[in-house]
C-alpha cells in the first residue's frame, strides 16, 4: 500500500502568490529601491520554487515594481523625487475628477459606507507593535485605502478606478519607506481625512476636491524632505 502523496499547488498559484508577497514587501520598503532580487534568495525567502519566482517578477516587471537589467537580473524599481512629483500630480488630476463624479452621482448609500470606513481607519493605528518593535499596520493601511476608493468608487468609470487604484499603491511605497526610516512622518492625517468626508456629506464638490489636493499635496512636502537627501533614493546595480 503506497502513502498518499502530498498535494502541490499549480505552478500558476505559487507564482500568484509570488508575485503577491514580493509586492507586498516592495510596498512595505522591506525591500529596498535599487536591491537586487535574487532568485535563490527570493525562492528561500517565501519558501516558492525559483520557476514560480521568475515568473512573479516578470509580471511584477510589467506591472512597474521591479526592473529587469539584461545579463544583470531582476532588481527592485528605483524611486526618485522626479518620479514622486509626477506621480502625486497625476493623482490628483484623476482622484479630483473621479470624486467630482463620484459626488454627482451620490446616495445615501454611498455616503453611509463613507462614514462606515471612515470610522473603521478612524479607530486603527498607523503603527503597532511587534515583538518591541513599531511597524506598519497592514489593517490601517487596508481600511485606509478603503477610505480613498470608496470616496471615487461612484465614479462610473471602471478604468479610471483602477488607474487610480494602481497610483495609490505606488504612493504608499514612497509613504512607507520614508515611515520605515522614521523620516517625514505626518501620523494618520485623520484630521485631513475628517475635513474632506464632511466636504462630501455637505455635496461640496469644490471644498472636496480642494481639501484631497491639499492632502496629498502635504503627503508631499513631507516626503520631499527624504528624497531630497539625494536624487534617487535608490542603490544603483554595480
């Protein structure tokens, strides 16, 4: 009688979940702007196979997180102050459109899940402990994406949803990193966060809009005091 075999997930499962772990760690600023990813250490690190891996980043390449260097390898996507400006300004750009539709096409429904997660990130610390150490609270960082989708998530548009969706995550890595190195730390901003749900419940579109550009606007001095200590916040492949 021969023993059951153990169960192995699809290569296309490991390498999703691949993909989804590196990501998170890139987000996080647990690993590093300019590092190289090394396979082996990659497969070691989340316990996935190096096939699996490859494909995660090659997908994580085309999804603008990591960089692929020919004859050299895979290496985290560099950050720049350049990068960053233009990113904010283009978040707000379309995050002000799509809150503008958003308000236009409001319902009760829609503002009492507002005030929903609203309270949720109210009630969530940015930073908890761990093993006696601060570290980023994934809980607040969900509920506090929640916060700023559900404010667009009227829009109509399901294209400029995503775009904005993809934008936010790419801010939070410039955000957690300055975090990670305790530099240009605004805390939770729930005040800021207060002021524009009260400008959507009193269908202020203009007071809205302004008060989410200033927002972000703010988020951007902070960080600037960081990337200015160089150019590129990164560690250029040798």
């Amino acid at each position: 009688m021969t023993g059951r075999k153990q169960a192995v997930a699809p290569a296309p499962i490991l390498s999703e979940r691949a993909r989804d772990l590196i990501r998170r760690d890139i987000i996080d600023a647990k690993l590093l702007p300019g590092e190289k990813m090394q396979l082996e250490a990659i497969s070691e690190r989340y316990g996935i196979g190096v096939n699996p891996v490859r494909e995660a980043l090659n997908q994580l390449v085309s999804e603008g997180w990591v960089d692929r260097h020919s004859q050299r390898g895979f290496f985290v996507k560099d950050m720049s102050l350049r990068d960053l400006e233009s990113l904010v300004k283009t978040r707000i750009w379309l995050e002000t459109l799509a809150l503008t539709e958003s308000m236009a096409n409001a319902s009760e429904a829609w503002e009492e899940s507002l005030v929903l997660v609203y309270h949720r990130l109210a009630r969530t610390s940015r930073i908890v402990e761990a093993d006696g150490e601060d570290v980023l609270n994934h809980e607040w960082e969900d509920r506090h994406n929640a916060f700023h989708m559900g404010l667009l998530s009227e829009c109509g548009s399901p294209w400029l949803l995503e775009f904005c969706s993809t934008m936010m995550d790419q801010s939070v890595r410039y955000r957690n990193l300055s975090v990670n190195f305790n530099l240009a730390r605004r805390g939770d901003a729930i005040t800021e966060h207060e002021q524009i749900l009260n400008a959507v419940l009193d269908r202020d579109p203009v007071q809205a809009t302004t008060l989410l550009e200033r927002h972000y606007s703010e988020t951007l001095e902070g960080l600037k005091a960081f990337l200015a200590a160089d150019e590129k916040v990164n560690r250029t492949p040798s």
